[in-house]
C-alpha cells in the first residue's frame, strides 16, 4: 500500500456507497427464522450498556517487515517503539479512532480480544473487520490485500489468547495453489535504507523493497523485534497481483470471500467505514481442515496471506481499522443469540 493508495481510499471514505447485495441494514442483522432455534429456551437476548461491539484490547502486533512499519508519516507510528506490549498499544490506540494499522507482508499479525464472547449464530455473519480495500473503475481490480482469519474461544476462562487457534475457511482454502503451515524468516538489514531479505521454508529468498520515494525511516524490519531474524508461519494463498500489459499498473484483484481487507462477496459498508468483511464463526477448521464447532469466541487474529511484491505499490499488506461483533447489540436494541 502506497500514497496513491492512501489518497483512493480516503475519498472513498469521504463517499457514501454500498457494496452490491450488501448495503440494506437487513443485510447486516438479518431475521431470524424460527426455524433456527429449536424452541424460545434457545433464545437469549444479549443487552449490556457497558459492552462494546468493537475489539477493546490489541494482545499482540507482530508485523512482518513493510513500508509502514517504524513509519512516523504515512504510518503514524512512532519509529523509536522498542517494546512488544508498546506497540501493542499503539495498535488499539490506531484502531479505538478507525485507523489502519498494517499488518506488513507475509505472516504479520495482529491479535485482539472482545469485552465479551461473540456468539456463533450458526451460519450466520458474526462479526466484521474493518479494511481499505476498494476496487477501481472497472469494478474488478483496484486493491485487495487478504488477510488469513483466526479465532479462539476462552476455553480455560483467563481472560488471555492462550487457548487453540481455528482458521475460519476462505473461498481458496482448498486451492492446490494454497500452502497451508508456510513459514518465511525475515533478516534485519545491515544498514538503513536497505531492502530485507527473507527465506521461506520451501528455499526460495527475496526483499521486502525499500521505497524511499514514499516511505524514509531507517528500517522497515520492525524496531521491537530484538532478533536479527523472526519467522512467521501461516497460511499463504496464490497472488492475484498483475501487472496490466496496457499501462504497466500494478492491481492487486479481489479473492472470493473470507479474507479481511479484501473487495469480495462478504463485503459490506458498516458504521460510517466504507470497507468490511464479515466472518462466520461456523467456518472454523482445525490444523487438519477439519470443521470445528465453536459455541462462541473472544479473540481474533489477522495475518497477512500473501507474499507479493507489487511494484512501485511495494509488498502487498494486509491493513485492519476495527473489528466488530455483528450479533451483540447495546442494550434496549437487542439481536436474538442462539444458547446453548
């Protein structure tokens, strides 16, 4: 993501759209059939004025290395952080005003926890994650930045994300271009204003480019990280960077749906943001790919799925601004949850 990126996306925000089959209110909390809940004992009515629908604390930003990373301008980051629950910080402080926090290139993450359990509706949209993806005047291109979907249920009721990961299944999970437990180490540059390098697990090296055009602190490996290399491991879907042969632009094109920060079929405009991507809970798999049934979760972590190089555009980066839980309402405007 880049300045021209920066510059699309705030006019978007600064416009009021739908996305097709997404924008009607009804979209958002749609009726609920009787037939979805076996008798009234399995409805329960979830009212609390002192909740929040958004994600109130960030447990950890591990970003891999990126243009906006260390990047006090365009990225708003202090680039003299050196502690892991500072930049943690930092992250829910980015996200509490609705702006992006990025998640760098391949395996970045971040991980946020709610006030209280998101319900699993049973098939049903659960919750959203605010992103800047757009698409351009075509409808088709524009940029899509996947990020890989993770929950977790409190299972022992501490309070921490120290429970089992479930990736929710998005629309290439089982692509044979997908590799599922890829891993890439990253390597701190010797000097500043150099590119960093990286090496996957399969043997293939290369740079996160340095683009001093756009983005001129020292590092883009981040500051917090004491190692001189860190590996990350996740799940890594096919590129859909293309380069057109016309203009020579860079287009970063949608994935089906599943992904945060992406322009697919789960988008939706939500809370005065133009972009989200809403998730279903009944969608977990284990490490196997096996369906997982949670009855609910309270965290979340996002990943950046791919690693792609776009050009001028630089490493292409997952960007959250918010999470939301869909299903919980203040009090006094309730949405029927499904009890077990």
């Amino acid at each position: 993501m880049t300045l021209l990126k920066d510059t699309v996306f705030l006019f978007l925000a600064a416009a009021t759209f739908s996305i097709a089959g997404c924008g009607k209110d009804s979209d958002i909390f749609p009726e609920q059939s009787s037939e979805a809940f076996s008798d009234s004992s399995d409805l329960i009515i979830r009212t609390n004025a002192t909740t929040s629908r958004y994600a109130t604390k960030v447990f950890e930003y591990t970003p891999a290395p990126g243009q906006y990373i260390n990047d006090p301008q365009t990225g708003g980051m202090p680039s003299d952080m050196t502690d892991p629950q500072e930049a943690a910080n930092w992250a829910m402080q980015r996200l509490e005003k609705k702006l992006f926090v990025s998640l760098g290139a391949f395996g970045g993450f971040i991980t946020v926890g709610f006030d209280h359990e998101v319900i699993n509706s049973q098939d049903d949209y659960d919750f959203a994650i605010f992103g800047n993806a757009f698409l351009d005047a075509t409808g088709t291109g524009g940029s899509s930045e996947p990020g890989i979907v993770y929950v977790m249920e409190d299972s022992n009721s501490n309070g921490l994300p120290d429970d089992t990961w479930y990736e929710l299944r998005g629309s290439d999970y089982d692509e044979a271009s997908t590799i599922h437990a890829y891993s890439v180490t990253y390597f701190r540059p010797s000097a500043p204003g150099q590119p960093t390098e990286w090496r996957d697990d399969l043997g293939n090296t290369g740079t996160i480019d340095y683009l001093k055009a756009f983005h001129k602190q020292d590092y883009y490996y981040p500051a917090w990280i004491k190692e001189d290399s860190y590996t990350l491991t996740g799940t890594r879907l096919e590129s859909h960077t293309i380069k057109d042969p016309d203009t020579g632009f860079m287009t970063n094109y949608p994935f089906g749906w599943g992904y945060a920060d992406n322009m697919g079929e789960d988008n939706i405009a939500l809370d005065g943001m133009p972009q989200a991507n809403r998730f279903r809970i009944s969608d977990a798999v284990d490490s196997e790919g096996n369906p997982v049934e949670l009855r609910s979760i309270s965290f979340v972590k996002v990943q950046t799925g791919v690693l792609s190089n776009a050009g001028s555009l630089g490493e292409v980066s997952t960007e959250v601004l918010g999470f939301y839980d869909l299903m919980t309402e203040p009090e006094g405007n309730a949405v029927p949850m499904i009890h077990n």
